[in-house]
C-alpha cells in the first residue's frame, strides 16, 4: 500500500486563498447593495452576516425596503 501524499486527498487539496475570499466578499456585498441594504450598513458587516442575509434574498429586499420606508 501507498503512503505517500499523492494518495492522501487532505494533503494534496489546493489551499484557499485571501484574493479570492476578498473578491467573493466584494461581490457579496454587490448583490446586497442591489437588493437594497444601505451601502454604509453593508461595509460594517462581517463576511458571516453577509452569508446569513443573502441566504434569503427575498426576505431580505422586503426587510430593506421596509427599512426604507420608515427612515423616510
């Protein structure tokens, strides 16, 4: 039997890199600004509550738009 890395799937996976978790996290913050959250709201989150509120778009653009509406 093999014991060498090649075999080993752990050790020969490619390695994440920060230019590429930057460039989603940008892009994220897009399609949020699209959806209607305020621009200065979106800069102050965390990469993990852009995930949480782009799981639900819909929700989302409902909640932004009401948030709209009463800044108003």
């Amino acid at each position: 039997m093999a014991t060498s890395t090649f075999r080993n799937k752990n050790k020969v996976r490619p390695i994440k890199q920060g230019a590429a978790k930057r460039q989603r996290i940008k892009a994220q913050k897009k399609r949020l600004v699209a959806l209607g959250v305020d621009a200065a709201t979106v800069e102050g989150m965390q990469s993990d509550q852009l995930r949480l509120l782009l799981k639900r778009p819909k929700v989302t653009a409902m909640a932004a738009a009401k948030m709209a509406a009463e800044e108003k």
